[in-house]
C-alpha cells in the first residue's frame, strides 16, 4: 500500500487530524503529508502513504492555488475569521467615512501591490518553529517573538465576482472581498489578507480558505474521507491512490536495466547515456515494469545518477 492521495479536507478537522482519520481507514501507520491546511480550511491535501511517505520532500515545495474570501472591516488576533478582533487603529476614524466606498482602481492597485516577490512576515498563530517551539503555542500562551521575513511569490492575484459583484455588502458593517490566489509554498493567505486591508487603511482578515490546487494536483481529482473509507471497503483502493511514480510526473525520468535496479536498490550509483539534465538534477529512476525505486542526483561530471531516496 504505497503511493499518494489526494484528499479534500473538510472545514473544521486540522491537517493531523486527516491523517490520524486516513491512518485509521487504511490500516495503515506510514502516513504523511505535504503541508498543513488551517482547522477552517478546505481543500486539497496530499496525502502519502507506505514507503510514498519517503517522498514528501519532493512535493512539499509545490506552488498552490486557493480561492479566499477576504472580510474587510475588522483584524482578528489570528488573521482569520476564528481569531478575537483587534481594537481598530488611529486611523479608523478618518478611514470610517470612506469604507465600502474603494473605487474599481484602488482596489486594483491594492492587488497590483501585493503581486510578485513580497516579504512576508509568519503569522504568530502558526505552525512555523522558531527555537524549536510552535508560533501558535507560544501565542497560545499570550507571547510573541520577533518573526523575520520570509520572502514569497504571489504568481496571481485576482478579484472573482460570484454574484458579479466585486464587493458583497454584509450589511453588519463589513464587506467580502473574494479572490483567487496562485502562489509559492510558505505564503501564508492570512497574511497576504491582512496586508490587503492595510493596503485600503481598513483592518481585514481571512473569513474562508479553500485550497483547489497543489502542483498538478486539483480539488476537482480529489476525495473525501467518506470515499476513502467507502473505496478501501470495496477493495478499490487502486482507483483513487497514485502510484509513486505518477505522484512525481514533472521530475525527469529513466528506465533501468535490470542489473542497474538491483545496484540502486542497494544504494549504489549507475552510469546513464548522455542527457540534458543539470547537475544535481531530481531524477526519478524505474525499472523496466516503470515501478518508481529511487529518486537520484545527477552528476553531470561523471554521468552518474546517485539515488537519494530508494524505495523499493
């Protein structure tokens, strides 16, 4: 029982949670994943599974894709929509009189700001460590510690109209503002939800999340955990898992003899033809039935491939 899944999270279980749930379906204790979705959060996680879970390095730096509703109106303590609101700013007043009434324009140059390379700053409600500790344990316990930047690519940034509206009107004092975000792993939507309110002088946080693409990987492919335990109980695994070697269809690839498979299996190097890779290239290396059993690394000195990850 070796390979991925790709599941579609629902709101109100945390990424551990999914994997505690996938282990109890499977049987199975090798179970891992490749990046954490918030508790309200829905979407596509990935999950490995059996020796798979070896190759979770090589997914976890995947670009992602998410549509967000951004509520502007008010901060929260942790970026979204679970947090405590913050106390408005100094500027609240001056910015009261013009809220809801943003033009077409400034609400593009907001977004034309935040597109590109940025500078980040972790949100203190976070699963990144700093000294070996949680942020969102430590602001848990009511402290904060300085965070440093961490430099982001927002690919896309754009307004979606539902309702062919570009703001929705709650009628309690806050607007919705609902976009599609494209971006490199590590960006942190809360914060780029934040930064978006600042960019209009009012506080903002992030009031839905739902994450619709990791690498090639796309929500409309993805699973319940209800299909999963009905697919494992009709011993139909097959039809909704993904074999190793599919899970890593943009690493280049090469066929090994039989001889060479049996060298990396043991962790040894093998000689390949003349190629195009760079040196220290992610190669994935198959036997002749095209099972994945190594991911190895270029030498393009020697023109050997030197596996990293053995699997088989």
């Amino acid at each position: 029982m070796d390979g991925l899944l790709v599941i579609d999270k629902p709101a109100g279980m945390t990424s551990h949670d999914v994997v505690a749930a996938t282990r109890r379906i499977l049987k199975e204790r090798r179970i891992g994943h490749t990046g954490t979705l918030d508790p309200f959060a829905t979407g596509v996680m990935l999950i490995l599974v059996g020796k798979a879970t070896r190759l979770a390095q090589f997914l976890s730096g995947e670009d992602k894709e998410y549509d967000a509703i951004i509520r502007l109106g008010y901060a929260t303590d942790t970026g979204d929509r679970m947090g405590t609101p913050r106390p408005p700013g100094p500027q609240a007043s001056e910015s009261k009189s013009r809220f809801g009434m943003w033009s077409d324009e400034e609400i593009e140059q907001a977004l034309a700001s935040l597109r590109g390379y940025i500078d980040q700053v972790p949100p203190m409600y976070s699963a990144k460590k700093i000294g070996g500790k949680k942020l969102y344990e430590l602001a848990r316990r009511g402290e904060e510690v300085e965070r440093q930047p961490v430099r982001v690519c927002i690919h896309e940034l754009e307004a979606i109209r539902p309702d062919g509206q570009l703001m929705k009107d709650n009628l309690d004092g806050t607007f919705d503002f609902h976009v599609r975000v494209v971006c490199s792993a590590g960006t942190y939507v809360r914060a780029l939800a934040e930064d978006f309110g600042k960019r209009l002088s009012v506080g903002a946080h992030l009031a839905e999340l739902r994450r619709t693409r990791v690498g090639d990987f796309r929500v409309t492919n993805a699973v319940t955990l209800e299909q999963l335990k009905t697919s494992f109980g009709e011993e139909a695994l097959g039809t909704i898992m993904l074999r190793p070697n599919a899970a890593l269809q943009r690493l280049p690839f090469v066929h090994l003899s039989r001889d060479d498979a049996r060298r990396v299996r043991h962790g040894m190097e093998v000689k390949v033809a003349e190629s195009e890779w760079t040196d220290g290239e992610k190669v994935r290396m198959c036997d002749v039935d095209d099972h994945l059993i190594a991911i190895g690394d270029y030498d393009a000195a020697s023109r050997q491939l030197h596996p990293s990850v053995v699997l088989a």
